[in-house]
C-alpha cells in the first residue's frame, strides 16, 4: 500500500476522473437532442504500479489509483453502412411515389369530382346529341361549346404535369446544391480531423460527429460509398465515382439545355464543356434493385422529371423493350404523352371526319404519272406523288356556306390543315400539312391546339350538310362511333385494345399500380431504416436514463473519494501533532 502521501496523490486522481466523469456525462445530458451527436463513455483502467521491493513469492508493488483509459466514442460501422444503403433507397422509392401522387392530384381522381374525365365524356355526350340531328343549332353550339371545355380542361392537365416537372427540376437543382455543400463541409471537416488527431493524443468527436451526420444526408441524396483511411479521412464515391478523397472535392456541375431548361447533372473534371461534351454523373438506362442501381433522391426526380415535356410521337414506333427502358420509366413524361396521346387521337379522329383525306392516288385513280406539281399562293413549287395525303372534296360533309375543303374542329396554332395547290391544267388540290413530331407548331399536340375560331363565332359552318345540301347523318354517326371503337392502346408495353373511355380506366389503373408498387416499397424500405437507425442509436444514442444513472454513480464515487482525501488528512495531521 501507498505511504499516507502517496495515498493522497491515489485520492486527488480519483476525484480528477470522477471530475471528468461528471463533465462527460453532463455533456451527454446537454447535447441529448443535438442531431448526428455520438455519445461519450468513460472508460477507467489502472494507473502505472510503483516497485519497491522484491520477495520470494512475487514483486510487491505498489499503484497510484485509477486513470481514464479512453473516452469511448463508439459507432457501428456495419449499422452506419446498412442505414445509409437503405436510406439511400428509401429515398429513391419515396420520391418515385410523390411525383406519381402529384399527377393522381392532377388528375382530380377524388371524391371531389373527375374534372377531366368528365370533360371527356361530355364530349362523347356532344356528339350523340349531334347525330341526332347535325343541323340542329343548339347541337352544333353544344359540339363547339364541349369541344373547348375538353381542350381547355386537357391543357389545364397537361400544363399542370409540365409545372410539375418544372418543380422537380428545380428540386433537382437544390438537391445537387446540398450535394456540393455536403462534400465541401466533409472535405473540411476531414483535413480539421486530420490536423487533430495527427498527434495520436486526441480524438475530434465533435468533428466526427457532425461528419458522420454529413454524410447520413448525402447518402440520402445520392448513391455513395464510403471507406475511412488509416489517418482518420473519409473517401466518398459518389455513382461509383471518386467525389471527396484526401486532397480533393470533385463538385456535381449542372448542365441546363437550352429548350426545355431541365439541367443534367454532370462531372466536370471528366467532362469538355467547350465542345457541350458532358460526362453525366447518372445512368438512368438501367436501373433496378438486382443491379443497387435504385437509390438516391436525386436520381429518382431525374427519371421522374425525364429529359423533355412528354407528346404521343414519344410513343409512337418503338418497341416494348424501347418504351420500358425509356420513357416508361419516368412517371411525368409517360403521363404527358399518355394524356397528349389521347387528346392527339381523338383530335385528329374527329378532324377527319369533319374535314376527311384521301390520297392524291384514290382521288385520281387513272393518274399514271408521278410526280406532279403545282404551285402554292406563294408561288412555290408543290411536288406531288400517289400517296400523298390531300382533302376528300368529293365525298365530304360541309357547313352552312358550302365551303370546300370544310373546316376542322381544332387547329394547330402552327398552320393550316391545307395548302391550296394549282396544278398545271388549272384544276386546284388540298394538299394536307403533314404533322412534324420535332415542330409542336406543326403537330396536333396538347400545346399547339386550340378550337377553330371561324367555328366559335359561326356554329353553322361545322360541316354537317352533304354536298346535296342534305342533312349529313351518316357524319354524325361516325362521330359517336369514335368513342365506341375498341382499337385504341395506352402504350407500347399494352397492346389490349380499349375504347377512349376505356383508356381513361386503364391510365388511371397503370398510375395506381405503379403508385401502389411505389408507396409499399417506400413504406417497407422506411420500416427497415428506422430498424437498422434504431439499432444504431443504441450503440451512438443518448439514453438520458442510463446517463443519469451514472451521473449518480460518478457523484457518488466522487464524494467517496472526498472522504477518503479528509480521512487521510486527518490521519496525517494526527501524526505529525503526535510526532510534534
């Protein structure tokens, strides 16, 4: 045992670790609530043994109390990893199923009304009421009148879908924004923990605390992986690309393109931007659980937003492979083209009969020579084959003013549905605008459609007559039929024909499939982080039970050892009054 003065130094040590104990414990306390804080654990170990003499048997040695050996700052690393891969997903999933729940509010698919359903329908209303009797005013107001309402409420959807997009888009932006603020605060709190610890006589909890929540919120954002050096650095690949190493941060650039003003983010240190060159930090070609491709925020609002505002030419001619790897993929540019290719059938089924064509061909079915030209009002010259695609004069209905060739229901705001062309024996052909998927202007697309103004201020001359100054009822039928032929398809990747109501049932049942698909899988990835979360803030989190539990018990010890130093200085002044 220690002689009474080195008993002293054994006491003012313990009350020295039961000080630091205390202090610890009380930091635990106050930073309870504080986000991404790890908590503090003392741990005690003996202080170095003093030798004084030998003996047969062993050394008799004698200690000088206790020390703190460290203060434990524990993490999981296994727990750290597994949290951020399913949060990562979990984010991917959550905002796949938001942007879908977007478009199902767009589409007022509540019990407050089916507005754009209902705009449909009565059009289909309109036009039975037409076939009664085509002549009739009030019918042909009540075509007219409906006709717009369904525009009107189809460009209202649309438009609402394209903001949408508009807002995702920005979100993009934000998002890849926190990004780079994220790698620049990891990046300096690395080079901060270095330069502390580089002594071996420290540790910078706080630093790697709030490096550690860092990094929770970009495995959010992104996909990472995250591997720690010998020297305390975090290295970060970000889409399997370095993103933060020991020297460097390799910050997300934004490409904006210049038509749709969606940006793109990309690596520009990898990239030749003077050339717009880019190199794209996301594939978005394959993206699957199989492959741990279906994580990040960011990368699920790029495949929801897709690259363009959505039309029915986006639909048109690809395979089902094509459609599921592409366009099917992203919630916003399907639903736009979805929706435009509905409007786009309708619009032009009901200009065709309003307004029908035929070829050049069948319309001169003893013309043997092609091609043949004519000059337009401007005086350019026309060329003209057998399939080319001109106005059925003869066997169209007209309206009250006989006019020839009769008008469309709706009309690009681009251009007109024919070119009058001169041929050289003086006879005069309606050669019809072909529709330019790359130009809206030239396409009957949500954007470029609006009524026929001649037919807003005159309902009369909707074509509704024969050239015999008959009623035309066969017209008015033909109209009905539209909504009753069932050899319509929503898309690619479904080929069952449907009537246009019928589409209606099928796009909104594709949207709650894949929300329904999208809302569990979130749901179960959110139950699986907040599990793995909750096991990880037992090993990291402030209990405020356990560390008032041992706030008692370190006071405890501390007054004990207050004790022990009185009852030694007593001793000590009894012996030396004795020895006096």
């Amino acid at each position: 045992m220690a002689n009474g003065f080195g008993s002293l130094y054994v006491g003012a040590a313990a009350i020295r670790n039961e000080q630091t104990a205390l202090d610890i414990t009380a930091n635990n306390l106050v930073n309870i609530d504080t986000k991404g804080y790890v908590r503090e654990q003392v741990m005690f170990t003996d202080d170095t043994y003093s030798f004084f003499q030998s003996a047969a048997i062993s050394d008799q040695m004698k200690g000088t109390g206790v020390k703190i050996a460290d203060v434990v700052h524990t993490r999981d690393m296994f727990l750290d990893k597994a949290f951020r891969s399913e949060n990562s997903r979990y984010a991917f999933y959550a905002a796949s199923y938001d942007a879908v729940t977007e478009v199902e509010t767009f589409l007022q698919e509540t019990a407050t009304g089916e507005a754009f359903s209902e705009a449909t329908n009565d059009l289909y209303v309109a036009f039975q009421e037409f076939a009664k009797d085509p002549s009739d005013t009030v019918n042909q107001n009540l075509v007219v009148q409906k006709a717009s309402l369904f525009l009107t409420r189809e460009q209202n959807l649309y438009q609402g879908l394209a903001n949408y997009q508009s807002t995702i888009n920005t979100k993009i932006k934000d998002d890849v924004n926190r990004i780079n603020e994220l790698a620049k605060e990891i990046h300096r709190l690395n080079l901060n923990i270095e330069r502390i610890e580089a002594g071996k006589t420290e540790t910078a909890m706080d630093l790697r605390d709030q490096r550690d929540y860092a990094v929770d919120e970009l495995s959010k954002l992104a996909k990472i992986t995250c591997t720690e050096t010998i020297e305390g650095v975090y290295h970060i690949k970000l889409e399997e690309r370095d993103f933060i190493d020991d020297f460097n941060v390799y910050p997300i650039g934004l490409y904006t393109d210049t038509l749709t003003g969606f940006v793109t983010p990309y690596w520009p240190h990898l990239s030749a931007t003077e050339n717009d060159d880019i190199y794209p930090v996301y594939d978005l070609s394959n993206i699957d659980a199989a492959h741990n491709t279906d994580k990040g925020e960011v990368k699920a609002l790029l495949l929801a937003r897709g690259d363009k505002r959505g039309t029915w030419s986006d639909l048109e001619g690809i395979s089902q492979a094509e459609y599921e790897k592409g366009i099917g993929n992203s919630v916003m540019m399907n639903s736009e083209a979805e929706i435009d290719a509905l409007t786009h059938s309708i619009v032009t089924s009901i200009n065709n009969l309003f307004s029908p064509l035929t070829t050049y061909g069948e319309a001169n079915p003893t013309a043997t020579l092609y091609p043949v030209t004519g000059t337009d009002s401007k005086g350019n010259t026309v060329t003209i084959d057998a399939n080319t695609k001109i106005a059925d004069t003869e066997n169209c209905a007209v309206g009250s003013d006989g006019q020839i060739p009769p008008r469309e229901l709706f009309v690009r705001r681009g251009c007109e549905r024919y070119t009058e062309v001169t041929l050289g024996d003086g006879t005069k052909v309606y050669v019809y605008n072909e529709e330019n998927p790359s130009d809206p202007t030239m396409s009957y697309t949500t954007r470029a459609l609006e009524i026929n103004q001649e037919l807003v201020e005159n309902r009369t001359l909707l074509a509704h007559l024969t050239q015999n100054n008959a009623i035309d009822y066969s017209m008015g039928k033909g109209l009905v039929d539209i909504w009753e032929d069932a050899s319509y398809t929503l898309n690619p990747s479904d080929k069952t024909p449907c009537t246009y109501t019928g589409f209606y049932t099928k796009y909104i049942g594709e949207l709650a499939n894949t929300g329904s698909i999208y809302k569990t899988t979130s749901e179960s990835l959110e139950n699986t982080s907040a599990t793995i979360d909750n096991n990880r803030q037992a090993v990291i989190g402030v209990s405020s039970d356990e560390e008032l539990t041992n706030m008692i018990k370190y006071q405890q010890a501390y007054n004990a050892a207050s004790r022990y130093i009185n009852v030694l200085s007593e001793m000590i002044e009894h012996l030396l009054s004795a020895l006096g």
